[in-house]
C-alpha cells in the first residue's frame, strides 16, 4: 500500500506536470499573439481593414488617333453598365425582380448572367446590362438602397467619328473571351483578365499594348451590403492602403488623309468593292476603305445579338477587309506588268506593230478578244489605252510564265506588302514549279494566254495593285506601305516615329518604263482610251482600267451585256491610276466587285479620291490643269462646231446644185 508521502508525491508530480502544461499553453498562447500583433500585426490590421475596403479598377483611357493632319478619328466616351457584386448581394428575389424591373430584362436572362459568372469570386462585379441609358442610371443610384450589390460601374468607350468610313482600317476593340484569354497572354506577355477590352482588328488590334495605357486602382470603403461610404486616401489609420492612379494610353497619329478617306467611301456607295490610295514617294496609305462596312463604335458600346446576326449573314461579308484581305484576278491592269516584262525582254518593241484580229488560234482553242472585230495593226501603247487581248495573247506565246513571274515579283505581286495590319493575303504569281507542286502537272502554254491578261491563277490585293502602279510613277521605287506617322504621349513627347522604307528597286529600264507611263496616259487622256469618258477635270492622270472575270464563259457569254447577266456572274471592275502624270504624288487602285466594267465601276472611285488630293495638296497645279482642259474642250466643241457648220453648207450647197442641174435637165428636156 501506498503511504501518506507517496500519495502527496504522486500528486505533486501530476500537479507539476499539469502546471507545466498550463504555463506551456500560455506560452504558446503569447507567442501567437506576438506573431499576430506584433510580429505580423502590419498585416492582418491591413486585411481587417480590406474587410471593409473595395478596390476598385480604374480603367485606364485609350490613347485616341488622329488622321495625318490632326483630326481627331477616335475618342473615348463614358459608358455606364448595371453590375451585380454577388458578394454584397441580398434579398436576392426581391433585388433581382427590382433590378429586372428598371433594366426590361426577366429576372430568369439575370440568373443566367449570374450563373454563367458563378465560377469567379463572389467580390468581383458581374456585368448584367452594358451601355445603359442615363434613366436606369439615375433609377439604380436613387434606389440603391433597396438593391444592395447593385451597382453602376462606369466604363471608358470608344467612339468612331467617321463610323463606317474608317471601320477595317481603325478596327475596333471588344470584351476579351475565355478562349483568346490564353493565346493573347502568351502573344503579347500581357497579363488579361476576363472583361478587359482589347483592339480585335485594324490598328486597335496591331497597337492595341500601345494604345491601351496602364489601369489603376482605389480603396473605397463600404458598409455590410457593399454601399460606399467614403474614399480611402492614405493616412494612419489606414497604413498600406495605396491608390494607384491610371496612366493613360499613348496616341497615334496615322498617315490617312480624313477628306482622301470620306471621298472613297462615298464614291463606293451602294457598291461592294474597296479603294487604296498612297503616296507614291513614300509608301503612306492615304486612305484604304472597304464597303460594305460596320459601325466599330456598336462593338465597344455592346455588340447586340441582332446587330452581330445581321454581320455574320451578310452574304456581301461587311466584316472582311477587302483592301488586303480579299485578292481578285486583276484583269487588264496586269497587262502593264505583261508590256514591261515583254519590251525588258526583246519580245516586242514600243513602235513595233502586231496585227490584233478579233480572236486568236492556238491549237484547237480560239481565244477571244473584247471587241469582236479586233482592233488592227497595233503596237504597246494602242495594246495599253485600247486592252488589246490578242496583243498580249501573240506576246504570251514567246514569254514564258517564269520571266512574267520574275517581273510580277519585282512589282510586289505575290508577297505580302509587310503593311502593319493583321490578316494580309499574299495573292499569286503561278510558276512552273508553283503549278507542280499544287497538281502534280506541267505548265500549259494556254495557261500563259490567260495570266498575261491578268486572268486564270493571277491574283492580286488591290493594295498590291496601288504599290505596284506607284512603282511605275516614281520610275521604279517599292515601298513598304504604311500607316502610322508617329506614336506619342498626352504630354506631346514622340514615342515611336516612321519612316518611309524602300523595300526594293524594279530592275528595269527607263526606256522600258516610259513607254508603258505614255500608254498609261493615253488610257486616260486619249480619246480612243478606255477611261478617257471618265478622266475627271484637272487631274493629269495616268491609269488602267481592268475587267476581270468570275468565271469561265463562252463566247456567246463573253459577248452578252454584262449588266444583264446575273450579279454574281457580272466581272469585278478595276482601275489603277496615278496623278499628276508629269510629276506623281498619288496612286490609287480601286475594286468594284461585279461592277461590270472597270471604266464606268472603278475609274470614278478612283477619279474623286485623286480630285480630292489634288484639290487639297495641289490647288494651283488643279486649277492650271482645269483651265487648260477647259480651253482644250472649248476648242474641240469650237472645232466640232464648225464642222458641223461646213458640213451642213456642204449639205446645202449640194442640194442647190442638184436643183440646178434639174431645172437645166428640164429645159434641155
């Protein structure tokens, strides 16, 4: 048995042990709290005091654009949007019915809004309704209150002044998606985040990182139902709690003239077709447009279904950029290219003359020219102002596909133009090996008949088409096209500035180059030439019209009035031209698809964006050309006049002398 020691012992010991738990339980115990209010007190006062704080983002403005003279082409407006922070959400039946209520939507369309967000955090908004009216923004303030985690999140817009003018060309910006969140991070070492806005097209995508600024940020505080109840500014109480201001975005200023710009798209009206023009001597695009068109301005705003619907079922594809994205067979405006390729090459020389019946035989196929009678004896620059088929086709028979590529390639055609928008296509030059590789077949001389008019595997953007011909006016230059002059701060400090860039130097003759500028002049200036109804007044330009076809047809196809064929069967009209022709500034490639003709379809695009040029740029050297012209004209009505008058006499003096000569045949009678 134990004794009364032991038991006491025994006692103490467990008491000792129990205090030394105690005293290690407080130990412990003022350790953590060391750690908590000392050691890491900083930073738990900072989340005990995020509890009741809200960081809010500041979106950063974009940078705006301006056109090369200063005009403002996009800006940034406010645009309001109802968000649910789920967070700060009560009385969700009832909150949502009133919310329903001041929007016009079903509380079920909200739900599933709500539900299709449900997989972020609870405190960030969730976007219900964009672009909402002045109305529900006044109703949603002033009932605040009854709709706890609703709120108006204001959001910086774009808007485009020109609306559909400029559409492809600006391009526009909208919400980021799950799918291009991944690829876009990886593309740019940008850290997106869902609901940021990005540029989707046109210089908003290319200079999107430029143009979009940095965010910011502020604490607000807020009561339990998520009402603002004041701004945090950095003081002692809230130690650690830093705003952060937003840096706006930098501004660019493009190469594009506004008036060059407004003018191509309104002489494109009611048609499907595009229209380049750019300085010859520099490579700047001074106005690229494509019709039909879309409103940029709906798409940061908030794309409506409806207005997307109408987009994407557009047969006429209002969303394609016809300037570099679409190519065509460039019909006669590559006959040029064929004419230089052949007089570099020995095969013809300028005077010399071929006999152009109305067709052409080779093997068993006969190959048609426009006009059925053909068009005589005819050298290059008849074969240039009149489109000559069967020239180009005798031609065809002694060029070989693999020198007119050499010379199409020197000009531009084949390659993309380096341009710095997305989405360029290359067009096509065919080649022996080109044509091997895509079918496993030789080359056919038939097929050359085809090409050297501009024809069969030919094809060409028509930005390719306004570089191509610039080349030719400044004898022999090939720039790289480009669209922005200088990139620049809100301060007006210059970020980035652009230079023009010669890509590469035309190995070809001035002998060579002047004979075709003669034949290009006479297209337009000569009375026989095919644009020379359409030449506008002032201009001096220099140019050539193209008709390209759709599709193969017969003869008696060929020879049918286009216009009243079926529209989609009707050619594309094409016409390239430069001005003014003794000193090139601008050059011009316009595209009218199943415009019929590119004389009567094209050459009028192009003639108001010259006239616009040369009204803006060059008014004297305008208005000496027009007085001159008009004098011209007034001499060859003057002319016209009189021999009308002599022949009318002529007419006269032989219907007095056939009654003479009765009246004498009577009396001898």
């Amino acid at each position: 048995m134990f004794g009364e020691d032991d038991l006491v012992r025994q006692h103490k010991n467990r008491a000792d042990a129990i205090g030394n738990i105690i005293i290690l339980c407080f130990i412990l115990i003022l350790a953590r709290l060391w750690y908590l209010q000392i050691y890491q007190g900083d930073l738990f006062h900072k989340f005990s005091l995020e509890n009741r704080l809200r960081k809010e983002i500041i979106k950063a403005p974009r940078g705006m654009i301006f056109s090369r003279n200063s005009e403002l082409l996009i800006h940034n407006i406010p645009r309001f949007d109802a968000i649910i922070i789920p967070q700060y959400l009560k009385n969700k039946k009832v909150t949502l019915q009133k919310l329903a209520s001041v929007l016009e939507m079903s509380v079920e369309d909200i739900k599933k809004v709500l539900k299709k967000n449900r997989g972020q955090a609870r405190y960030r908004p969730v976007i219900i309704k964009k672009n909402i009216s002045l109305k529900e923004v006044s109703i949603i303030e002033t009932e605040n209150s009854k709709m706890p985690g609703v709120r108006v999140q204001t959001f910086i817009s774009r808007e485009y002044r020109d609306g559909n003018a400029g559409a492809h060309l600006l391009g526009y910006i909208s919400e980021i998606n799950q799918r291009q969140l991944p690829r876009y991070r990886n593309r740019d070492g940008y850290d997106y985040k869902l609901g940021d806005f990005i540029g989707q097209a046109g210089i908003e995508e290319k200079f999107d990182l430029q143009l979009r600024g940095d965010d910011g940020y502020e604490f607000v505080e807020v009561d339990a139902r998520g009402r603002m109840r004041r701004n945090i500014r950095s003081n002692v109480l809230f130690t650690g709690i830093e705003n952060k201001q937003a840096k706006p975005g930098h501004n660019i200023r493009l190469t594009v003239d506004r008036d060059m710009q407004m003018a191509a798209y309104k002489a494109l009206e009611e048609k499907v077709g595009s229209a380049v023009a750019v300085d010859v001597n520099t490579g700047e695009i001074l106005a690229m447009v494509s019709r039909p068109a879309f409103d940029p301005t709906k798409f940061s705003k908030g794309l409506t279904k409806e207005y997307w619907t109408s987009l994407v079922e557009d047969d006429r594809n209002p969303l394609r950029d016809r300037t570099i994205q679409e190519h065509y067979a460039p019909g006669s405006t590559f006959k040029t290219f064929t004419a230089i390729a052949a007089l570099e090459e020995g095969i013809v020389t300028p005077e010399q003359e071929l006999k152009c019946g109305g067709t052409y035989r080779l093997g068993r196929r006969i190959y048609h020219d426009w006009k059925r009678g053909g068009h005589g004896m005819t050298d290059v620059y008849k074969a240039l102002r009149r489109s000559v088929d069967v020239y180009f086709y005798q031609i065809a028979t002694q060029l070989d596909i693999d020198i007119l590529a050499k010379y199409a390639k020197m000009f531009g055609f084949g390659n993309r133009t380096g341009i710095a928008l997305s989405r360029e296509t290359s067009g096509l030059i065919p080649t022996r090996e080109w044509k091997k590789k895509r079918s496993g077949e030789d080359w056919q001389l038939g097929e050359t008949l085809s090409c050297v008019i501009g024809q069969s595997y030919v094809l060409a953007t028509p930005l390719q088409l306004a570089m191509a011909y610039a080349a030719i006016a400044n004898n022999g230059a090939l720039y790289k096209p480009y669209l922005i002059k200088e990139i620049f701060s809100n301060s007006g400090e210059i970020i980035e500035e652009y230079k023009p860039e010669k890509v590469g130097e035309v190995q070809v003759s001035e002998k060579t180059l002047k004979a075709v500028q003669k034949g290009l002049y006479q297209v337009v200036n000569n009375r026989r030439g095919t644009a020379y109804w359409y030449r506008g007044i002032g201009l001096e330009m220099a140019g050539k019209t193209g008709t390209a076809q759709v599709r193969s047809m017969s003869s008696k196809e060929l020879f049918a009035r286009c216009e009243d064929m079926p529209y989609k069967d009707r050619h594309h009209g094409i016409f390239v031209g430069y001005a003014p022709f003794d000193n090139p500034k601008v050059a011009v490639a316009a595209v009218v698809e199943h415009g019929c003709h590119g004389s009567s379809a094209a050459a009028p695009v192009v003639r108001d964006v010259v006239t616009t040029y040369m009204k803006k740029y060059m008014p004297d050297v305008h208005k000496q050309n027009s007085d001159r012209q008009r004098k011209e004209y007034r001499k060859q009505l003057e002319k016209i006049r009189r021999e009308k008058e002599a022949k009318e006499k002529q007419k006269l003096l032989e219907q007095a002398q056939n009654k003479d000569e009765a009246v004498t045949e009577g009396s001898e009678g």
